[in-house]
DNA sequence: AAAATATTTAATCATTTGATTAAATATTTT
DNA sequence: AAAATATTTAATCAAATGATTAAATATTTT
C-alpha cells in the first residue's frame, strides 16, 4: 500500500474509502452496502477498493474498531479523572458526548448494527464491566447516592443522551430543519445534566 | 392462499412465516436475511414462503406494519385518554411500553433497521406529528410546565425506556442474566415515572 | 529521466440468493 | 372416496455482487 498525495486539505484515498465506508454502511448497514457503492461514493473504483482493504468484511471491521475508539477515547479520561466532582463530571460526560455525536450522528446507528452481528465482541471492545466497576464516576455515584443502581442511572443517562441521535431520522421531521435540530442537541447538554442531577438529589 | 389445519395452540402456517421472518430480520437485519434461513426457522421451505408472500419484501413490509401497528395500538389510546391524569399517563405509559417490550424484545432493533431503508415512512405511519400537536398527554404537559418543550420531554422518556431494548446485547451481560435483566427492566417501571416526575416537579 | 507507486479501465469468475416451476405427496374438506 | 387445498422435493434461472486479474495510464519519489 502506500499513502501520498494528501493534497492540501484532501483525505488520502485510503481515508475517502474508509469515510465513504461508514456513510454507505451507516446508510444501508452491511449486508446491503456494495463495495461498489463505497468505491462510488470515495471517488475511486472497485480495484482500488479491494487493494486497500482486501475484503469488504475487513474494510468493516477495520472501520469499526476506528469508530468504537474514538467513541471511547472521548468517554474514557473522563469516567476515571480523579480531579473532578460527580457533577463536573456529567457535565463534562454530556457536552462532550453531544459535541462529539453532532460531528459524527452516524456513529450510534452505525455501532448498532454491529451489535446485530457480534454483541458479545462489541460489548469486550467497550469494556464496559471494567467501567461499571473501576471507574472514578461510578464510584462517586455509589458514595452520594448507594440506593441508585449504577446500571438503571447509566440505562438512563446514556438513553436520554444517545436516543435522540438514535431516533433522528424519525424525531427531525418534528423539530424542523437540521439546524433546528442541532440547537436542540445543544440545549440537551444543559438540560439532561440538569435532569439527572434533580434524581441524585431527591430520586 | 388457505390458512386451515391451526392444530390446537400452532401458528398457522402463515403466522410461523411471519414470526420466523422476524426473528431472521432482527437478528440479521434485512439485507443479511436470507429466505432461505427464514424458510427454516419457520420449519417449511423456501418455495412455501414465496407461495404464501410472493417476495422477501412484501414479506417484510407485512411484518413490518404489523408490529408498527402494534406498536401504537398499545400506547395511542393512552396519550388521548381524557380520564387520566399526567402522572397517571406516565405511570401506564411507561407499564404498558415495558409489558409490551418484554414480550417484544426484538421488536426496538427491528423497527430501527426500518428506519435507515425509509425513515420518512416510519414517521408517517407513527403519526409523530399528531401525536405531538393533539394529544391529551402532550396538552396537560404543556398545562403542567409550559416552559419543557415536550420534544425534549419525550426524547427523556422514551430514551430511558426505549434505550434499555436496544442497548440490551451489550447491556445484558453486565447484569447477570436473561431473569436478572426483566427483573431490572419490572424496577424500571417505577423508576421511569418517579424520575421522570421529579423533572416535572422541579425541573 | 527513471523508478516506484498509485489509480483506472475493463473484462471476467464464482458464489450467493431471490424467485420460479413442475411434479409428487400429504392433508383437509366436501 | 373424491375433490380441493397445502406442502414438499428438486431442479433450475437470472441477477446481484464480492473478488480478481492484466494491461494501460497517471502521479510521486528518487
């Protein structure tokens, strides 16, 4: 392989292919996306497709794991920062979620369709029984409030948080335009904290 | 067609079609769905699934409208029950959605997968926009708190009670298992109404 | 310029898969 | 039993699609 050009503010190639991957499986999920379509959609061809990545399925999972990362790279740091409180926290954990979700909304979709084909190999990627059990956020949960179930506090944070990117498709035509849409994004990174902070308090 | 034979508590043939199709399309999403594995699962063969439904798509639209169906016939009478007050709405709301859930489990990621191929059609069939403008539940919200757009409402409720469904491959481990979780999903039926109450009361 | 690398073009394969068909068998209804 | 209906079996089609190949052209690097 090989990777020049990058002209400017240009993707290497191998970049627009793994770009175009995500919109046409995003839009279409696996089994439905061509190769020919993401070769379509990057600007490149068939060939050059199958040079890069060898097979469809390891362009997949290639992507997939790209995406799961960064999905936790931004979630991650702050889950175990020592250095903050319960609150900052999940203000922190929401504006960061949302403003990230806003440059990717196809990211929850697209994660969700792996959970169709390998459930118990995304859920090892999240590593999310480690989190439940040694993160700094959970912990802090336990101290304020010990009659909360971390998972029905997580079940609803994450829901509140991701359900709207989630339902999009469904929800915008009611809120009107995409940029409409994006402000309510933007409300919700005050409102949900604010949310769950009443049911630490009084719930 | 035909549809006799019905022996004591079996499906007609067409229903374990329709009932196999869903689990395939669930677990495999629609362009991953094979008719011949969906032929199997409902223990006939391909050329009877194609007698009885002509094609793999009207076999899923079909399916599909039934279960969308389904879906609103549970809660529409609920949002324009005039004898019932906002608390009380919630209460029933969130029951009945998680009653119908746990004999449906699949039926959240189905719908989605619908939602990529022709997400203006889901939206149409839901009737959102009614819902939203004419509903008694959204009136006594707007009574209740004008100043919580009920989008945002809405987007919290049925995050915190959708989102548990379709999360579960990845949530469900990290509960225990397959009991442990409808236990977690019964406490969710009061959880849901009391927190959500608290962002009426004091949000 | 020469060499190395990247990309395109175009043709072709093999496999998968939705769909159809005809004939045989089973089951239900009359 | 006869007729109607339901289901199976087995073979086959045609289209879609992932993948490969070789040769031509373009671009970058040395």
């Amino acid at each position: 392989m090989a990777k020049q050009k990058k002209a400017e503010l240009d993707l290497t190639t191998e970049e627009k292919i793994k770009e175009a991957a995500i919109v046409v499986f995003t839009k279409k999920g696996y089994g439905n996306a061509r190769t020919r379509d993401i070769a379509e959609e990057a600007g490149i061809n068939l060939a050059l497709l199958n040079y890069y990545f060898r097979s469809k399925e390891k362009l997949f999972e290639i992507v997939m794991a790209e995406r799961v990362g960064k999905l936790f790279s931004v979630l991650g740091p702050l889950l175990y920062d020592e250095t903050t409180s319960l609150d900052e926290k999940l203000d922190r954990i929401v504006d960061n979620y949302i403003t990230m979700l806003l440059e990717h909304p196809e990211l929850p979709i697209f994660v969700l369709s792996e959970i169709r084909n390998s459930p118990e190999q995304l859920a090892n990627r999240l590593n999310a029984r480690q989190h439940l059990t040694e993160s700094v956020f959970i912990k802090q949960l336990a101290e304020k409030r010990s009659d909360i179930s971390p998972i029905h506090f997580l079940m609803s944070l994450l829901g509140m948080t991701l359900f709207p990117f989630i339902g999009k498709p469904v929800l915008q035509p009611l809120t009107g335009g995409e940029d409409h849409y994006k402000a309510m994004m933007e409300e919700r990174k005050k409102l949900i904290p604010k949310w769950i902070k009443l049911i630490l308090e009084e719930g």
